[in-house]
C-alpha cells in the first residue's frame, strides 16, 4: 500500500496534556535488543513552552505511529528531556524538543549498594524492577541456578540488571501494554490510560515474537502469541524493493546486506569449587555445535585453536561447568558474527521483533531474521520536500535496521569484568545468643558497613571462607574470628560476589589483648572462654630489655605430646604447682640428679612401687618422722646395722613376734652394756608358763598359779593404773574406773554424791546425760537468763557429703559446748543472742587425736538471697567467692556463680535466675 498520505501519522499523547496540544513535526529514534530506546520529537504547541518545558520532564507519554490498513505502532515511556530553544514557526506555536525513554531508564540514577542471598538472577532482577515500577514479562526456557551471594556494589540499578542479565545471556527488548497493543487508530491509543511499557526478558530466539502483520489485530495477535508462548509463527513478509519508484510502500526494504566477522570459534571455560578441590571443573563450546542447531551458513575456515575464549571465573559461589553455560559464553562473542544491515518504510519493525524478508535477487538472502536494532526517522508530511526532478515526495519516515537469523540467539554482549581492587571491613556476625557462627569449612557469616538491609545475623551475608596462615589436609592454623570482630575483606578476582576474609582489625570495642602503649613490647596470643568469656588461654613475648619472658596461661587443661626426646634446659630456679594430682609415668629409665638440697612435701599418702633392687646411699644424716602407722613387710631376712646408737621410739602400741605358731624358733635380746625397758603406759609380759623378773635379792615371778613377789622391800606404783582387789570391796583404776564397795561417798567442795542403798546427789546445779558445757548456768524459766538464738550449720565435704555423726566444740562468747552432728551434718545450737562470731572444731576423723577442721563462723543475719550481698555472702561460705560482700555484681560474682551452676548440672549463664537461687537455698540453707 502507498503511504505518501497527507495525514500526519505521528501522536503523541503526554501526561496531563490532550492529544491536540501537540503536533509531531519530526522523529528521530533508536532502539535495540538489550538496549533501552530513545526517541527525540520536535513538537509544535501552542501551550506556553517555558512552563512546557518545566513540567513535561518525567511526565508519561505515549507515541503512536500509523500503519496504514494496520494498527498503529505503539511506543510508550517517560520523557527525560524538554528544550525550548526559542523558535516559533509560521502560525506562532513554539517549537519544543522531547526525548522519550522507557521507565527502566530512570533506574540508572539510582544507584546503591546492598547484598541479594539464594535467589535466581530471575528473582532478583525481578526484586529491583518491583522497585522501580517497571512491568517486565519473563520469557525464558532455561531454569537458572540460584546464586547464593549476588552484590550491587556502588553500582546503578540499570547497570547492575543489565550485567547480570548479560552475565546468563539474556536479552530484551520492550513492548506496548497490552490495553494498547491493538489499538486500531493513534486515537484509540490516545484514548487509552498513560501506561508503562513493558520490558520482555528472553534466552531464547523462539521468544522473539513476530512484527504485527498488516492486518489491524495483527498486532495483538503476535504479542498474544508470545505472552503465551505457543507455537513458532512467522514473521511478516518485506520485500526488497528498487527504492527508485514512484510509489512507496510499507513493507518494502530499499536496502539490504549481509556482513560476516571474524569472531570467536571456541569457548573453554575452567573453575575451582573448594567443596570439591579435586575436580576438574572445566567444559568447552565450538562454533560447529551452535552451527549444527541453527540454519547460520558455516563459517569461513579458520584453526578453532587461533580464535578461543578462555573464561576460568564462574558466577556462583557452588560452581557447576556444563556444556550449556560453555554454549551462552560462545554466543554471546559470536552474536555479530553475521548480521544483515538494511533499510526499510516498515513501521512495524521495531527491535526484538522477527519477519521474513524476500529477496529475488539474492535468494540466500530470503530467510527469516530477527531486528535487533532500528533506527527510525520521520516528518509530518507538510514538511516533507518533493524529490529530485519533481517527483515522488520524501517518505515521512524510513528507517535502518540490523538484524540477525532467527535461529540465532542475539545475546547481549558479555561485560568486562569490573575488577574490584577494594579492601572492605565488615563486623562477624552470627545467630543471637552465640559467640562463633561456623560451618565445616571455618567459613563465616559478616555484615558489612554500608549494608543497610542486614539485621547483623546468620543472615547478612553466605558462608566466607578465611584465609588462614597455613591450611594443610586436617593440619595448620586454625582461628575462627568471633562474632563481634571486626574483619578485613577482600575479593578473589576482584569480583565482590566472592569475598574472602584476610584478618582481623581491633577498634573501641574489640581492643588489643595487651594494653597500648605500656605493652608496646609484648606480642602474642589471647584467646576467650567461649561462651560466655571470663577465661582465656594466652602464649605470650615480651620482647622489654632485661625483662624477656615467654609466658603461657592455660584457662583449664594443658595437654602436651612429645613423640621422642623432650629437652627442658632451666638456667635458673624453677617452680612446679600443682594444686590438683600429678602422675609421671617414665616407661625406660630415669636418673634425677640434685647438686644441692631435695626436699618433698605430701600432704597425704605417698606409695613407691620397685619391681627389683632399691638402693638408698645417704652419705650424711638421716631424718624420718612418721606422724601415722608405718608397716614394713620383708619377704626374706632382714638385718638392721647400726654402728653407733640406736634409738627406737613409738608413741602408741608396739608388737614383735619371734618363732612360728608351731613353737619353732625363739628370740635372744642381749644387752652388753645397760638396757632399759620403759613404758609411759602399761607394760606387760605375757608367757604361757611363767616370767620370772631377779635382781639380785628380789624377784617377781608370775606363773599360772599366782605371782610372788620378793625382797627386802616392796612399793607399788601405777602411773596409769592401779587395781586393788579384796575378798569384798575392789577398786579398778584405768581408763575406766569401778569403785565396789557396800558404801561409796565422793566429797567436793560443794557437792557430794553418797551410794549405798540410796543414791543422793547433792549441789547447785546437777545435769544428768549431758553434754559438758561451760559458761554461766542456764534456767529458762529465769526471766534473769541470758537471752539466747538458734544457729544451723550444716557441715559437708569438697563434694558436698555431709559430715554426719561426727564430735564437734564450738567455742562461742564465754561458753564452749561439745556434741555431734546429726544425721544430716548439722550442728543445731541455743548460743547467746548477741554472739557475732564463733569458733567450730570438727573432728572429721576419731575423736580426739583424729583429724580435725577448723571453722570461723560469722553469726550476724545474712541478707535475703535474692540480694547480690546475699549471693556474695553465700557464695562465700561455700567457697566459691572469695571477695568482699558489697553489693556490687563485680566479675568475681559471675565467675562464682558460673562455678557454682556447673558444679550443680545447671546452665553456667553467671546470672541469678530462679533454678541458681533455689539451688543455692538447697545447698546453704536460708
């Protein structure tokens, strides 16, 4: 159909405005596969320009350009610029410059930085479009990996979709809304709502809907077509036509041509997956794949092996090279590889959109292609000249196009890799409550500082690995920065979707373990208790003049494995303090030599154990005190020598046997000086026949029948016992006593006991089966007597086991009162009432020459529990606290009180909750 019509074929339709304030004098436009177009008009309005001018910018417009037979071509966007540059045409209306752009034009100046986690490039495109109302449509066949860790990094949003799309080789282009997509007439468009365009996302050419065919609903029927992704349809019929005629008609194309570049033959693509250290991540593409699943011609023929793309930087943090991705990269180096250039009167053609082009002349050139950029000129038809030698009038619009098969995918060209030579730092962070957030790897979780989305949890950002001094197979350096640090980050490659973590940085919260600048000398390593902290382990230098150490602080064990010779060289003293037990096992021999004086403190039982001979050399003197039994067992003969004095003293009982039980052997004791037998205790001999005891004149003989004594005189004297006994009356002195008698008087100064039939007691006070107590006497009923409380103290050892039925004296004011503790370990007493302290003696072993304990008892009121004086004091009495009681909850408080909540299966918080109060009321009492 001829289109030289008189009618002006351009509209515009623009925000407030109605559709005859505007008059489209001329057009000049651009528009691309995964490019954002651009249209220039030059309007005529009669409207004041200067406000014009000031208001258009940023107001929605609608261009439509008539198809003649068809419906109109429908552009729509947001004008980004308006200029008035003063000229007025012949019917006085100004003339303005409008620059039309699609919405997604604005994105690029918003720009940000912010962290994209575990979503598909499709999710987060789609996220950043939301934001900036831009309808998209996807229309994609392959399913995308999801990326775990995706950064905009001071990046706009248009630059940061346009590179990640064109990172998975995506391409789009935009379209009219669908209320406008069939319209019939620039009416009809104008009469329509100011929409958005709708930007269409593809990886695949099939995607690529056809021009809108001639017809008036062809239009709607090809974007239908596309939405729904029905069958492949071809495109529209342009004909290539001798533009030397008089008629011009709108499918015809004045002029085309094809060109072929040298590009890219073979793609290789290589990564590293640290999940999988050992896998060869590698895979490759050619031209001769991509040519055998399209009708492209072949190509020329050069040596592959000249022309290859080397790629070893993947996208993902979980890698995954296939053939697929090696595909993408190679077309995307070869999408110009072949491309027809042209020029047409086609309004329809716009980018993205595929036809079918006949050519007579060149019948390799009748195929079906897909535009990928357009280049569009018009002018109203009054403004339009008459051509060379009075003929035809100039079209009022043509255009220039690229295009490609449409077998062929036109991906975006891939974007040169922004390296990024940044050092950022970033805090570690992790779940709440926690002090380390790890995985298997050592890897951990940050959040940087310009991050304004993070919530500073397990959340902010993937799983970084660290880089660490040394990183053997199960061996090396080993430091999981905490949450809460501050860390140094970099990125491999320079790409910020990969950071790693390279060190640590101290700041106001997180100092130096040693004090600056006093300790400018000292180096080293201070780690925390975790969690929770109050301990640490620390090796440390200290490199000050005439102070050098080395010194090392373990919080708890200290383990240490030499697999041959271990060589400790002391120049000096050396001191070993072992508060807890010690073993040595030395599986060969061990020789230990002292050049001065050795001495060993046990402070209870000691054992050695020779499997042969054991040999004592004492060249001086030789001291041993045995405060308890001493045993020595010899399995064959024994002989003592001693060449001068001997001295033999035994403080309790002593026994020795000589012979068998049969009668064999015997015993001499022979004395060729003087000899002396003494016993502080009693002395006695015992014989199964007799003893008899001479010296000279006076003997003692003892036989079963009797004993005799004899001699000129005779005096008996017991130093522990005396035992005198009668036909009646007998009396037994000894450690227990018995006076028999038909009458018995005991006389003292103010009492006196008389037993003969009766029994009578006399004196002031008389106690019968009581304990002995001193002090002033007792009445109760004696509103005089001193008045008296109540005190409990329950008595336990280091494991908490009460000291039950045990003697005990407690000394308290002017009295002393001795008893034994109940069942329980507790001591219950009457004592005075303004007592504050008191003295407890526990005999924890026999009564009275058994080991004792010793206790400083404060017998002032404790405060409530629920206090931190009351903790303290408490604390305290158990041993746990060693502090003053003043009320403050300092660091020894929470230290005690982990203690004590580990010692007693609770969670070691250091806080007083409810289940540590009532746990301590247990185990102290009120």
């Amino acid at each position: 159909m001829n289109i030289t019509a008189d009618g002006n074929p351009f509209s515009l339709l623009l925000g407030p405005f109605a559709r005859d304030d505007f008059e489209v004098l001329r057009l000049s436009g651009a528009e691309a596969v995964s490019r954002l177009f651009s249209f220039d008009l030059r309007v005529a309005t009669s409207l004041d320009p200067v406000q014009l001018e000031a208001s258009a910018v940023g107001q929605p417009a609608t261009l439509a350009i008539d198809v003649p037979g068809g419906a109109p071509r429908i552009l729509c966007g947001v004008v980004v610029s308006a200029s008035f540059e003063g000229a007025w045409n012949a019917d006085q209306r100004a003339e303005v410059g409008l620059r039309i752009a699609p919405r997604f034009w604005l994105s690029k100046h918003r720009r940000t930085s912010r962290i994209f986690q575990d979503m598909t490039v499709v999710d987060i495109v789609s996220a950043v479009l939301d934001e900036a109302d831009v309808p998209r449509r996807w229309a994609v066949v392959k399913r995308y990996p999801v990326r775990q860790y995706c950064v905009q990094y001071d990046e706009s949003d248009y630059t940061f979709v346009t590179r990640l799309l064109a990172e998975e080789g995506i391409f789009f282009y935009f379209e009219p809304p669908g209320s406008l997509a069939g319209a019939p007439s620039a009416g009809a468009a104008a009469a329509g709502a100011l929409l958005a365009e709708v930007m269409v996302l593809c990886d695949d050419p099939l995607s690529c809907p056809p021009i809108p065919d001639a017809h008036a609903d062809g239009l709607t029927a090809a974007t239908a077509a596309a939405a729904a992704g029905t069958v492949h349809a071809p495109g529209p019929r342009l004909v290539v036509r001798d533009a030397g005629g008089m008629s011009v008609y709108e499918d015809t194309v004045t002029r085309f041509a094809m060109r072929r570049r040298v590009r890219a033959k073979t793609v290789t693509l290589r990564d590293y997956d640290p999940h999988r250290p050992l896998l060869d991540l590698a895979s490759s593409a050619s031209v001769a794949s991509t040519v055998a699943s399209s009708d492209a011609p072949p190509p020329p023929p050069l040596d592959p092996r000249r022309l290859e793309i080397y790629d070893h930087h993947g996208e993902y943090e979980e890698t995954d090279v296939d053939s697929d991705q090696a595909r993408v990269h190679l077309e995307q180096h070869r999408s110009r590889a072949w491309l027809g250039e042209g020029a047409s009167y086609c309004r329809r053609l716009g980018a993205g959109g595929r036809f079918t082009l006949h050519h007579e002349a060149s019948e390799h050139m009748s195929r079906e292609y897909t535009a990928v950029r357009v280049v569009h000129t018009g002018v109203a038809p009054r403004l339009a000249q008459g051509g060379p030698g009075g003929g035809a009038r100039q079209a009022t619009y043509e255009n220039r196009f690229e295009c490609v098969p449409a077998s062929i995918p036109y991906r975006p060209r891939r974007p040169k890799r922004a390296v990024r030579e940044v050092l950022e730092t970033a805090t570690v962070v992790g779940p709440e409550g926690q002090d380390i957030h790890t995985d298997h790897l050592g890897r951990i979780k940050v959040q940087f500082h310009w991050d304004r989305r993070g919530r500073r949890d397990e959340h902010s950002s993937c799983w970084i690995r660290v880089a660490q001094a040394w990183a053997g197979a199960g061996w090396g350096h080993q430091f999981v920065p905490r949450i809460g640090m501050e860390v140094l980050v970099t990125f491999l490659g320079g790409d910020l979707d990969r950071p790693m973590v390279t060190g640590c940085v101290y700041n106001a919260t997180h100092p130096p373990p040693f004090v600056l600048p006093n300790n400018g000398t000292r180096s080293g390593l201070r780690t925390q208790s975790s969690p929770g902290g109050g301990g640490f382990n620390e090796i440390s230098f200290e490199d000050r003049a005439a102070h050098e150490q080395i010194f090392m602080h373990a919080q708890r064990d200290l383990d240490e494995i030499v697999r041959r010779n271990h060589t400790r060289t002391v120049g000096d003293s050396e001191t070993l303090e072992v508060r807890g037990s010690q073993t040595d096992r030395v599986g060969a021999h061990r020789t230990a030599h002292v050049g001065g004086d050795d001495r060993h403190t046990v402070g209870q039982h000691r054992g050695v154990d020779v499997g042969g001979n054991s040999i004592v050399r004492i060249q001086g003197n030789e001291t041993r005190s045995v405060e308890g039994a001493l045993t020595t067992a010899v399995g064959g003969h024994a002989i003592t020598s001693v060449e001068q004095d001997y001295s033999l003293q035994v403080g309790g009982f002593s026994s020795t046997t000589l012979g068998a039980d049969d009668g064999r052997g015997g015993g001499v004791l022979t004395a060729r000086g003087a000899y002396t037998i003494a016993a502080s205790g009693t002395l006695t001999l015992s014989s199964d026949r007799s003893i008899v005891l001479r010296c000279g004149d006076t003997t003692l003989e003892l036989s079963a029948e009797g004993a005799r004594i004899g001699g000129k005189a005779i005096a008996m004297a017991g130093s522990e016992s005396v035992t005198l006994s009668g036909k009646g009356p007998s009396i037994h002195l000894a450690e227990e006593g018995q006076i028999l008698a038909d009458k018995l008087t005991l006389l003292a100064r103010e009492s006196s006991i008389v037993l003969d039939d009766h029994a009578a007691v006399k004196g002031k006070t008389v106690r019968l089966n009581c304990d002995e107590r001193t002090g002033p006497p007792e009445n109760p009923d004696d509103p005089a007597a001193p008045k008296t409380k109540k005190i409990e103290l329950r008595l336990t050892d280091y494991d908490l086991a009460p000291y039950a039925g045990k003697k005990f004296r407690l000394l308290v004011a002017d009295r002393t009162i001795e008893g034994t503790t109940d069942g329980d370990g507790t001591v219950r007493e009457e004592v005075p009432e303004g007592a504050q302290s008191a003295d407890l003696t526990l005999w924890t072993g026999d009564y009275p020459t058994g080991p004792r304990r010793r206790y400083a008892i404060s017998l002032t009121r404790l405060a409530e529990p629920d206090t931190i004086e009351g903790v303290q004091a408490r604390l305290r009495n158990l041993g746990y606290y060693a502090g003053p009681t003043s009320g403050e909850l300092n660091p020894g408080v929470v230290i005690a009180l982990r203690e004590f909540q580990s010692d007693h299966e609770l969670e070691p918080t250091g806080v007083l909750d409810a289940a540590t109060k009532s746990k301590l009321m247990d185990v102290h009492g009120h």
